[in-house]
C-alpha cells in the first residue's frame, strides 16, 4: 500500500500547473545537442514505432540507441537534458544538484524509504549517470556467470560504454590518496592499482569525469543512435502503458504520458503490423514497478483499493524493493580539502562489502567517509 500511495502522489506532484511552468522555462535554457532530442509531445506521439522505451536513464539511453540501428524508437524521459546544466555536466556541480531534490524541474527527486533512508532518484535524460559519484567499475566474473549471459558479449559492450564515458584519473585527490593508503593499511588487500575489473582488494577505478572536469552521462551514448531512426521526447512522464486483451492475451500496445509543457495528455502507440514491436520499461526499480501497477498490473486487492482497472493479478510487483544496508562515518578536516566524488575502492567479503570515500567543503572544511554494505 505505501507503495502505490507513493505511485499517486508522484503523478499528483507532476500535475501541479506551477511546476509545469517551470519546467517550460528551464527547458528554453538548455541544450540539445542531438537532432533528434525534442520536447514536442504532439509531434512524436503523431506516428508508430517499433520500440517505445520508457526511461531515459543509464539502460534506457544505451538501448534505444542500439535498437534505432534497425528500428524506429521512441526514448520517453520525464526530465529534462543534462546539457547546458552546469549542475549535471560539471563534477563540481555533484553535491549541489544532489540539495536541489524538493522540485520539479530539477535533475534529481529526493525521497525518504520505508526505512527511513534519504535517497535520490535521477530526473534527468542519463538517470543516475547525471547525479552520481561518477565512479565506474564493471561488473565480477562470477555475477555475469551466475546471470548467464554471454561473457564475450558483455565485455565487448563494456567496451562500447567506456569508448565514450569511462576515463582513468590523472591522479587521486588528496583525500583519496589517503583513503588508498588507510585501506592497505587496515589489511584491505591485495592492492591492485588501476583497473575497471572487479576485484577484491583494494584499487582504483575509472570515472565518469574527463580532465576537464566534465561529467559523461549514460545520455553521451546517445552519439551511437541512427539518427533518422529515433525521437526522444524529453519532459514526458508516462502514466500508463495501453495494453489490449481482445485477443484474450494481454498485449502492450503503447503508452500514455503527460507533458510538462504544454500540460497535455498524450497517447503514442507501437507499429501494430510488426511481430516485433514493444513497450520496455527501463523506469528504474521504483519507476517500472510504479507503471505496472498504475497500468493495472500487480496486487489485485491494492489496486481495487484505489479503483484501478485490473488486467493482471502479480502479487509481488511493486514490493520487495530494499535500499542496500549502509553505515556513513563524517570525518571532520582539519583545513580544507576540495570537493571531489569516489575514486577507490575496497572490496571485501567475497565482493558484498563495499568501502567507498568521498570529500566535499561544508562551511570551509569537513570530508565525508562513506562504508556502504551491499547484498
């Protein structure tokens, strides 16, 4: 229940006629470098297409510029470009952009979970990519295995990631290099230097950061589009996926979704005469769970509870989802240190506890020491 209640309240949030507006505004202040990039909801809900994805974050991004190779896309995105945001394009914009969570339009949405954890959601085209530590690192070898997928394939796309996002520090921040020397002090062994592999032991890892200072989002991937097979209509919350049981199967024919522009609603379909065609929702784990129910699929009783239409009874669609378990240690420096986000790591326990640092200035002086458990 807490959950949906949370999936209403979102959609009455983004309904709010002042909010809207500024979006508009800010919007005007932006860049949008890729043609295809458009905030007009009436033109790209005018035709079909083969993909509808719904999310412009770190997997949405990726996706719809591969499946634009082939076919026509459509990358919905509720928030705005990270272009022209000096908030989001700028590393030293990191800590600021995480403080600006109370409205719309900004690149990030705070909220508080069940368990009492302040968290942050991207609100932004790149998700995550445009609001996070920038800190990069691939995945173990046992996790892929364990997932089955193709070893070969998966490096080969890590690859085609870090051609464009992914670039070694030219040297560790103060703050860092100290971090790096208490964790092989405290045992965190082996030490490993620089690498992007996954590896227990202590080592430093690439960033999303060039030495420019600039931040490369999930939204950069974008470059790999066709472009002459692709829309991404920016500004445009999905409310709803269309779906279709005449045939006595549900089928997703398309999405419904609202502009913070124009304040309209709109309803884009898929190319019905191919067998091919969906609607992939790369929403996030708060933001696909969110549609499905809103969509009519999940909990039978919860969604009669708040008179939504039932088209698939899924008991556990929207629940289960847990922030990993963390523990933040504030150090207070004794003069100043520059703001900067995560650039090593200790890994332990058979790759399930993370130890991570990061700095920031917070009246002059003070630095922020992060240990986060993952399971």
């Amino acid at each position: 229940m807490e959950i949906l209640l949370f999936v209403i309240s979102c959609l009455l949030h983004f309904s709010n006629h002042q909010l809207l507006s500024s979006s508009a505004e800010a919007t005007q202040k932006l860049e949008y470098p890729f043609p295809f990039m458009t905030f007009d909801a009436e033109k790209a809900a005018a035709r079909t297409y083969d993909y509808i994805v719904v999310g412009g974050g770190t997997a949405g991004c990726p996706l719809a510029a591969t499946l634009s190779q082939h076919y026509s896309v459509l990358l919905l995105e509720r928030g705005d470009s990270p272009y022209g945001n000096p908030d989001t394009e700028d590393i030293s914009g990191f800590f600021k952009v995480l403080g600006d969570v109370s409205e719309f339009p900004y690149a990030a949405q705070g909220f508080v979970s069940e368990e009492g954890v302040q968290l942050v959601r991207g609100r932004v085209l790149g998700g995550g990519t445009a609001i996070n530590g920038a800190f990069y690192s691939r995945a173990s070898s046992e996790f892929i295995r364990n997932m089955e997928w193709d070893e070969k394939l998966v490096n080969e796309s890590y690859e085609w990631v870090e051609k464009l996002n992914v670039f070694q520090p030219e040297k560790l921040s103060r703050w860092n290099s100290a971090f790096k020397d208490a964790l092989l002090e405290a045992g965190v062994l082996p030490y490993h230097g620089y690498t992007l592999d996954h590896l227990e032991g202590t080592k430093i890892s690439g960033l999303t950061i060039d030495s420019t200072g600039r931040r490369h989002t999930s939204a950069d991937l974008l470059q790999y589009a066709n472009p002459d097979n692709i829309v991404v209509l920016l500004n445009a919350t999905a409310t709803r996926i269309l779906l279709d049981s005449s045939s006595g199967m549900i089928k997703a024919i398309g999405v419904e979704f609202m502009s913070s522009i124009d304040k309209i609603s709109y309803k884009v379909l898929i190319n019905q005469l191919s067998h091919w065609s969906e609607v992939i929702l790369s929403a996030g784990p708060i933001g696909s769970p969110q549609l499905l129910l809103l969509s009519g699929i999940g909990p039978s009783e919860q969604l009669e509870e708040l008179n939504i239409t039932i088209f698939l009874d899924l008991n556990n669609v929207g629940k289960g989802i847990k922030d990993p378990p963390r523990t933040t240690i504030i150090i207070k420096s004794p003069e100043t240190l520059e703001s900067y986000p995560v650039q090593v790591v200790g890994i332990l326990k058979n790759s399930q506890v993370y130890i991570e640092s990061e700095s920031y200035s917070i009246q002059e002086n003070a630095t922020l020491s992060t240990y986060r458990n993952y399971h």
